[in-house]
C-alpha cells in the first residue's frame, strides 16, 4: 500500500511538473505573440525603423550672441534646445538612474524583477517604468489611458517600443533623449531649459541638489512645481538625494549636507516678452521670416523657423546689451518721474500732450482708439461702432507698466480710454550701439519695456533727426571745398533767397536763442554749439543734392527731399540707419552695412548662411579724420561737454533727474547732439575709434514733449544713457571698448591745428543756450 501511494505521489508531482510547464510555456507563448501583435501594430499604430532612428520633437530657434551666450528661442509650444550627453553633468545622470532606474545599466529596455515586483504588489512598493519605456512613452504612446483595456495595450506598446530603442541607441543616448523630451513646466521643454528657467545657468552648471530638483521633476512636473509648491518639491529633492545616496552616488555625509541645503531656485522664464535683447529678437524674427522664404530647404520645403532647431549666431554681445538695457532703465526711470512732475493735470490740462486744444487731443485719442488690437478684435467680432466705443469707456481690471514697481508692472482698474493716454504719458527711446570696422551691431535696445511697448524704435521708429544731421552737411563741404575744421564763417542772419536749391520762399533760420554773435566762427566750434546760420551757410554753398548724395552713401536712404531746410535735421530717420551712417566717420570714411546675423545653422550643425560684408568708400581718410576733429569739439566745449564736465549752476538740478551725472570720461570722445522743434526729439550720436552708439529720446506723439530746453534738449534726455552705458562698458575691460584716440592718416591734407581753446569757449560752459539747439 506504501509503495502504492508513493508511486501515486510521484505520479501527481510530475503531472503538476507537466501543466506547470505547459502554462508557463504558453504563457510564454502568448507574452510572445501578444508582443509580436504589438509589434505588428494590432494595439494602435508603431513607430517605424525609420521615426526610431529619427525621432520627431521640436525645437526651438535659438539666438546665440557673439559671445557664446543664449539671447532667447523662437519657438510656438515647445521651447527645446538639444544638448548632448557629453554636456550633461555626471550628477544629473547618476540622480536620473538612482531615482527611476537603478539597474538601467543591466537591462535591455524592461526591468523583469522591477515588472514582477510591481504586479506582484500591485505598485504599492514601486513602479516598473524603465527610463527606455518613459522615453517611449513621451516620443510615440503619450499620456496613459484612464481606461484599463486602453492602458494595458499602451504599457505593452511601451514595452516593445522600449526594447526597439534599446537596439538602436545606446543608454547614453537614450539619457540625453529623455531628459531632452521631457517638459518641465513654464515653457521648460527639455533639460537646458529647464536648467536655465529654474537657475538660470546651462546643464553642465548644475549642482547635485539642483540635479535633484529636476530629476524629482521627473515624477510630475505640474505636481512637483518649485514655483507653487515648494515644500513638496524640496521633499522630492530629498527623496532623490536620498536614492543617490542608497545606490553610492554619494556618501551619507554628503546626503545629509545636501539635505539641508535650501532649493535657492533662481526663476528666469523665457518668452518672447521678456528677457533679454526682446526688441532684438523681434527684428530677428521678421527677420528670418524673410530668409526662409528666399531660402528652401533642399528638398523645397520651407524651414519652420519654430520646429526646424535652426542656430541663429548674432552679433550682438550679451554684456553690451545688458549694459545697454540697464543704462535705458536707469536714466529713463528718473526722467519719466520729472516729466510726470511737470505734467500732472494741475499744471498741464491737456497732459501729456502740451499746448494742444481739446479738439485736437480728442482726435488723437480716436485715433489711438481706432488703431489698438481691442478694437481691431471687436470689429471682427461683429460689434458695432458705438458698441465697441461705449467698452472703451467702461472700467475694467488690467495689468500696466510701472517704472516704480519692481517688476515694472502693477494692476488696476481703469478704462481702455484711459490706458491709452496713460501708456501716451511715458517716454519712449531706441539705443543702438555698433562696431564700425565690421557693421557688428553689438546692442539694441527699441523700448523701454517690449512686454507693454512693443513697437521697435530702433529700426520701426523714425523721426526728425534735428542736429545730428549737421555732420553730413559739414561732411559735403570739407569734402567738396575742402574747408577744414579751421575754417570759419561769420554768425549772422544768413538768408537763401526764393527759388534757389528749390526753395519756394526765402529761408532764414534762427539761432536756438535767436541771437547772433556776429563773430568769425570756426566750423569746429559751429558744430560743437549748432550755430544754425553756420550750416545754412554750408548748404548753401554745396547745395542739398551734394549733402543728400553723401547721406544716401552713408546709409541714409529714405527719400531726402533735396532742399535747404535738411540741414537743421527736418526728415525723418531711424536708430539704425543714422548709426550706420556716423560709422563711416568711425571707420575713416568707409561705410559698413550694420550687421546683425553672421551665420545660421540648421540643428545637426550644417551652415545654411553666411554673411557678406556690403561697404563702400564715400569719404577720404582724411576728410573722415577732419569730421571726426570736428565731432570731438562737440564732447569738448559744446553741447556734450556735461560728458566730461561739471556745470556749476546746473549741477544740483542735474543730480535730481540724470542718472549718475557728471560722468567725467576723459577719453577721446566724438558726437553730436540733436534737438528738434519743441523739444520733441531728443538725440546724442557718440562715438570712440571702435564703437558708434546712438539715442533717441522722444514722446509717442509730437505733442508729448517736456516744455523747456532743461530737460528737453538731446544732452538732457539722450546723452545720459550713453553716458551711463559706456562706463558700464569700460568697467569690463574684457569687452574691449577703445579709450584710445582715433587713428590719423599718415597723410592728412586738411588742416586741423586750430588754435587752442580760448577762455570765450570756457565761458561757453557755463552757458545753457549754448548747450543744444532747436531746429525751426
């Protein structure tokens, strides 16, 4: 019976044995062919062998300044800069695998102990994502399913699709791939945004309890937001830190450390209204949008200059623009609060515009009015007229610019109608700073704030250019009749009859005081005081087709009207062409075409352009040489001259609004100041041997002006932000700015030995009307 039982025994073991194999086998073969449906596509649709060695994602145009720095991204949804695995610090990856796949390095794309723990336990002791199968997850399956059905296909797709890229990257490359996918939040697309949004430095900048905020991430960027909950994600942090240290990433001491370290996260969002150099990588984008229409790619198609990861390499120098961007805060923040001064209702009823009558303010108001983007909205919304004036009237709550707030913006209520004439009230200007040599524009600032302004200055603005158009004029006759800065004229009422160089009427221009001294002036001290008789005078002799064909070489190529009346700056210009222009006296005498993209790459590193200089000879040396002589009498005894001395009787009202005043630079130093009728434009064109700036200083409308020369003069409103901008400038000496002086020819045939300065000129100083002059 013993044996008998026994032998019934065995025979029950080895049939459980038996169906114990059979159901393993099968099951087997059922994993098998439920991957190999999988496969085929049965479960939704696979990414081919192709999409797996090229992955769609995109990517952002990125602008890069010249000196190697990020200026911002073009980009519509995904804001993604690809960066490699041999940029990403060794921390980030070690807190990367510790956390979400320790034995990354063991498998090939699926844990088997980590997917029979967590069906075993149902999850509650971990998940089994490998980093292949999250990868998977973001590139083809997306977000899981809340249906189960839906969710158990997806987890098998990620699976299969996971082993796929395991045979085609290596686990460097899946790494990079990951952390470049993955969207951290607040346009964060991808590990170097990431890194320069949430601590505003580059990937391989990280720290190891930066790197553990970022992998914490990883579980759930919108849960674990350090901006809204930071206490969760500072216990995140430590959860990863403490994984490194589990897995020997770290010591235990080390751990402890950084555990009680803060997050100290430094917020830097990237958008297309905020950062740095915004009004520049406005133009840059009108920019592009012309280049790739003249410039397909091979196969035809057009370049998504938002998807395609193009590398747009600028002239532009991070340090400069920031110099300029905080020069334009700096003096225009102070000077905004004394035109505020002036203009409150009680002194100014029609403010901010002056000496205007309420009809005509009216009609610039509907103007305004007719021209904002909420009434353009409501028209297409089939709103009627009166309808769409009756919101204008209605309050409401909005947010506006601010200079007294720290982020330059505050809320309120108010109506649309009175939005606009308080965004009328500020003070606009434009900036552009450019290295003569080579056209490389190096700073542009169009605005004063481009989230709230968004109108360029610097290229889309243009207006009169009053004084600063003098040099062309003295230019065309040390040119032509070989004056030199020696040279002079007498200061008396000076006349051009009718019908002489198409005039219709006699033109005779005023002095800005009316006066006229009678005395023989040199051009040098003409210039440098805008003795307007002295450059009627001039065009006078030369004719203004002489001085339009220079301007026009020069960069100048708005239609001049050819009359005498241009020589006190009566036509419009731009920032940037009247930069442009002075260049040609900076770089003894040849024009250079400014210059803001030197090369353009698509994202695998393939150049698609190159710039080529554009130049022309328009001046001699000499006579280049002799204007510029001419323009440093100006920063020496005229209407610059507060860039290196102290006025004695204006210093204490100078402190008040001008940002850092005296500035006492003792360099050589060329400009021109410029100031139009009413004081409503303001200009300093300055220049040293290799760096042309130029201000512009001025209101929204014409009528929105300050209503004396003491504020409203070019040397009041302009030359401060160059002032302040090129001492910043030379605080860094790495950037290389000249104090040295301009370089003479070897053979100068103008004379400019004019005798030295006399104590008359010193009196000069002293005087304010000699400080700038208006154009009539």
């Amino acid at each position: 019976m013993a044996k008998k039982a026994q032998k019934k025994q065995q025979q029950g073991y080895f049939k459980f044995i038996k169906w114990f194999w059979i159901l393993f086998g099968s099951g087997v073969l059922v994993v098998m062919f439920i991957f190999l449906l999988a496969s085929w596509g049965a479960f939704g649709e696979m990414p081919t062998f192709e999409r797996l060695e090229n992955p769609e994602t995109n990517l952002a145009t990125e602008f890069i300044s010249s000196d190697g720095e990020t200026l911002g991204k073009l980009y519509l949804d995904d804001n993604r800069t690809w960066v490699d695995y041999d940029t990403l610090p060794q921390n980030l990856v070690d807190a990367l695998v510790a956390t979400e796949d320790a034995r990354y390095y063991d498998h090939s794309g699926i844990d088997a102990r980590g997917t029979l723990r967590a069906i075993l336990f149902l999850g509650t002791k971990g998940g089994a994502s490998t980093i292949s199968q999250q990868l998977s997850r973001q590139l083809f399956v997306g977000v899981r399913s809340r249906n189960l059905m839906e969710a158990v296909t997806q987890k098998i797709k990620e699976w299969v699709i996971a082993t796929r890229l395991e045979r085609n990257y290596t686990k460097e490359e899946i790494i990079a791939m990951y952390l470049n996918i993955y969207d951290f939040g607040y346009a964060a697309d991808g590990i170097r945004s990431a890194s320069r949004i949430y601590f505003g430095k580059e990937p391989y900048e990280l720290r190891t309890e930066e790197s553990a905020v970022l992998v914490g991430m990883l579980k759930n960027s919108s849960l674990y937001n350090p901006i809204r909950r930071e206490e969760l994600v500072l216990s995140r942090r430590n959860t990863v830190l403490g994984q490194m240290a589990k897995y020997d990433y770290i010591t235990e001491e080390e751990k402890d450390s950084l555990q009680a370290l803060k997050m100290n996260i430094n917020f830097n969002p990237e958008s297309h209204r905020e950062g740095l150099a915004t009004y520049f990588r406005m133009y840059l984008q009108r920019w592009l949008n012309g280049w790739v229409n003249e410039n397909p790619k091979p196969d035809g198609e057009k370049w998504n200059i938002y998807l395609d990861g193009l590398k747009v390499y600028t002239t532009v120098d991070s340090r400069m623009q920031r110099n300029a961007e905080e020069a334009v805060q700096e003096h225009m923040k102070n000077l905004q609060a004394e035109f505020f001064h002036q203009n409150t209702p009680e002194r100014n009823p029609t403010t901010p515009f002056l000496d205007l009558s309420k009809g005509a303010v009216d009609t610039i108001m509907d103007r305004a009015m007719k021209a904002s983007p909420r009434w353009r909205y409501l028209k297409r919304e089939g709103m009627s007229e009166k309808d769409i004036q009756a919101t204008f009237h209605k309050k409401t709550e909005m947010t506006v610019f601010d200079w007294d707030s720290d982020s330059f913006e505050k809320d309120t209520i108010m109506t649309p109608m009175d939005s606009i004439r308080y965004y009328k009230t500020f003070l606009r200007t434009a900036m552009m700073s450019m290295e003569p040599q080579t056209g490389h524009v190096k700073a542009w600032v169009g605005g004063i704030d481009y989230k709230h302004f968004q109108y360029d200055q610097v290229y889309q603005g243009a207006r009169q250019a009053g004084s600063t158009f003098k040099p062309f004029v003295y230019a065309a006759a040390i040119d032509q009749l070989r004056y030199s800065p020696c040279y002079t004229l007498p200061d008396n009422q000076y006349c051009i009859e009718p019908g002489k160089h198409g005039n219709m009427e006699a033109w005779c221009p005023k002095n800005s005081d009316g006066k006229y001294s009678g005395e023989n002036l040199t051009l040098k001290k003409a210039l440098a005081n805008s003795v307007n008789t002295i450059t009627a005078q001039l065009i006078d002799k030369v004719g203004p087709g002489s001085v339009v064909s220079i301007a026009k070489s020069m960069g100048l190529n708005k239609n001049i009207p050819e009359v005498p009346s241009i020589a006190l700056g009566t036509h419009d210009f731009n920032v940037y062409e009247m930069v442009g222009a002075y260049g040609t006296f900076a770089n003894q005498g040849v024009y250079v075409k400014p210059v803001m993209v030197t090369r353009i790459e698509d994202k695998n590193g393939t150049v698609l352009y190159e710039y080529t200089p554009e130049t022309k000879d328009v001046l001699s040396k000499d006579v280049a040489y002799a204007m510029v002589n001419l323009m440093e009498g100006v920063t020496q005894y005229g209407s610059g001259g507060r860039l290196r001395h102290t006025f004695a009787k204006e210093q204490t009202v100078y402190k008040e609004i001008i940002t850092g005043y005296p500035y006492e630079l003792t360099n050589p130093i060329a400009g021109k100041t410029g100031t139009t009728q009413n004081q409503s434009d303001g200009w300093f064109m300055g220049m040293v041997p290799n760096l042309v700036t130029g201000v512009w200083v001025g209101g929204e409308e014409r009528s929105i002006h300050f209503s004396n020369l003491t504020y409203g003069q070019g040397a009041s409103m302009a030359l401060p932000i160059w002032a302040l901008y090129m001492k910043k400038n030379y605080a860094n000496e790495e950037l290389g700015v000249s104090k040295d002086a301009f370089e003479e020819p070897e053979e100068m045939t103008i004379n400019i030995d004019c005798s030295k300065q006399t104590q008359e000129e010193e009196d000069d100083l002293d005087t304010e009307d000699d400080l700038e002059d208006i154009d009539f």
